[in-house]
C-alpha cells in the first residue's frame, strides 16, 4: 500500500515538474517573440528611418541571457543537453544507466558552482545599473543562479527517477529468476 502511495507521490511530482519545464518552454518562447520583434524593429529603425532605439541593443542581450540560461535548465529536465548518449547506448543498460547517472551527477556538480557564482555576480551587480535602460544589472544576471537551481534540482530528480526505475527493473529480474530457480 505505502510503496503505491509513493509511486503516485512520484507521479504527481514528475507531472508538476514537467509542466514547470512546459511554462518555462512557453515563456522562453514568449521572450524569443518579444527579442524579435525588438530586433526587427531595430534593424528598420536604424536602416529605413536612420535612428535607432537606445535601449534596444542592451534590452536584447539581457533577454538572450534569459533564454539560453531557461532554456538550458529546460534541457537538463527533458535530457536534450550535450551528454555521452551515443556512449550511453551502446553499453550495457547497467553500465549505461550508472553513466547516466554520473552525467546528472556532473551537471549537478556544474550547477551548483554556477549558482554559487551567480549569487556571488548578482550581490556584486546589484547596484550598478544598465546605461540605457535603467535596470539593474543584478537583474541581468539573476537568471544565472534560477536557471542553475532548476538544473540542480531537475538533475537530483532525474537520478531518483533513474534510481527508482533501476531498483524496479533489478526487482523484476530478482523475482523473474527466483521463479525460474524454483523450477
């Protein structure tokens, strides 16, 4: 009874991350049309009209940042990040799950010196301010340890889920053979 209550408790857990991970996809997509449009309308300002918006150059690199850090968190969850699979595959499934699970453990390991150091980058920005825009650059680098707490803890879920789902399979091999033996 209690292990199904645990199993469900993961099921729940696994749904809400991944919708955090659909949110996050959709807001990166939301900031990749804002960026767009600013960048367009740049280009046309600059070119056409031969003015071109103050602020635009700084509003875009800090929304690229926002992107690629968000979007590689995102990556971390969904496993699209750069990792050994082609390694990975052709091990046995073991061997190949434990690598796995090693990555997860280097990304945690990355991750965790990228939140340190953001935190650190942060506090250090905090009250400079942008030239243009008037935001601190503090704000700029804020992404920098979010994105990292989110790959710290999509990786730290990733290993449980690969853990749990090795300690099923060994279960099932456990039991499979015990049955065979009694034969």
């Amino acid at each position: 009874m209690q292990d199904h209550q645990e199993g469900d408790m993961r099921k729940d857990l696994w749904h809400i991350v991944d919708r955090l991970e659909r949110i996050l996809t959709g807001f990166i997509a939301i900031l990749m049309g804002i960026v767009t449009i600013v960048v367009c309308w740049q280009v046309f300002d600059r070119y056409v009209l031969h003015k071109s918006p103050y602020w635009a150059e700084e509003f875009s690199v800090t929304i690229m940042m926002w992107m690629g850090l968000l979007g590689a968190a995102c990556a971390v969850w969904t496993g699209d990040h750069m990792r050994l699979e082609l390694l990975t595959k052709h091990l046995p499934a073991r061997f190949g799950l434990i690598l796995e699970i090693l990555i997860d453990g280097a990304v945690i390991y990355f991750s965790y010196f990228l939140f340190k150091q953001g935190i650190e980058l942060v506090n250090a920005m905090w009250t400079s301010q942008l030239s243009t825009i008037r935001l601190s650059i503090g704000i700029t680098y804020l992404v920098i340890p979010i994105s990292a707490a989110m790959m710290i803890l999509f990786s730290i879920l990733k290993i449980v889920k690969k853990a749990s789902g090795a300690n099923a399979i060994s279960s099932q091999q456990e039991t499979k053979n015990g049955g065979e033996d009694a034969r």
